[in-house]
C-alpha cells in the first residue's frame, strides 16, 4: 500500500473515530438534559403543582425572579425550554440520521408545551386547562429526548 493510500485510510479512520466521539457525547449530554427532566417533574411534584404559587403577570415573574432565582427560573419553565428544541426536530425532517417520526414526536411534544408558556403567562385565569396541554408535552419531548439519545448512542456505536 503506497504511503499517499496509508494517510488517507488513517485519516478516515480517524474521522470516523471524531464521529463516533461526537455521537457519543450528544447522547451523554441528552442523559443529563432527560435527567433535568425529571428533575422538572420531581420539583413540580414536591412543589405540589400548585398553579397558584405561579406570578400571574409577566412582571411579577421576572420579580420573583429577582427575589428567588431558583423558583424564578422554575416558573419560568427554564427546563422545559432546554429541553424542547424545536428547531432541531425541524432539522430532523431533513436529514437523515433521525427518523421522521422522531422528529414529529419532537415538534408536537415542543408545540404544546409552548402552548403552555403562551397560556400560563399571557392568559393565566385558565391555568388548569395550560396543564392539560402540559402534560401531553411533557411527555412527548420525554419520549423525543429518549428516541434521540437512543440513536445517538447507536451512531456512537456503529462503525
């Protein structure tokens, strides 16, 4: 094998090896933002699920988030919009690492948990019906971020 062929064979080798690393890492890092989602359940659980607690106006929002960054963050679904990237379920449609119902479960779990923000802090007087599209969501952009790490870990995996 002539040396030009060796460099090109090592170079790919060492490509692929990037890639894998690459997938790998996406998949760990999709670990730590499922675990965040659970931990979005559990506070909401042990805050009780008190809709109540939640600033009905957006200035009160921001206030208690000057007063208390941790539950101003909460109330602010910090979590939820960390972990329901939208336009990357978009960009999956196009592609052709992710399947296309990944995808669709992405774009409808981030759709109605938008719906949720959009309700519960433009039109908070109908809080209890935010939470019935919340909860489908919740769970969809659950089963999006478990489809996705899953694949992620199988990229990391093949070759």
């Amino acid at each position: 094998m002539s040396l030009l062929k060796q460099n090109q064979t090592d170079e790919n080798e060492n490509t692929e090896k990037q890639w894998n690393n690459i997938y790998t890492l996406g998949g760990i890092t999709a670990l730590i933002v499922i675990a965040g989602t659970f931990l979005d359940i559990i506070i909401g659980s042990v805050l009780g699920g008190d809709l109540s607690t939640i600033p009905n106006t957006t200035i009160d929002r921001f206030a208690q988030l000057q007063d208390n960054l941790l539950l101003g963050l909460y109330n602010l679904d910090l979590l939820n919009f960390c972990t329901a990237i939208l336009i990357i379920s978009f960009g999956m449609l196009k592609g052709i690492v992710f399947s296309r119902s990944t995808a669709f479960v992405g774009i409808l779990g981030s759709i109605l948990l938008l719906i949720y923000v959009i309700l519960v802090t433009f039109v908070p007087e109908i809080k209890n019906i935010a939470v019935m599209v919340a909860a489908p969501g919740g769970i969809l952009a659950l089963a999006w971020m478990i489809m996705f790490t899953t694949r992620l870990f199988q990229l990391g995996r093949s070759n």
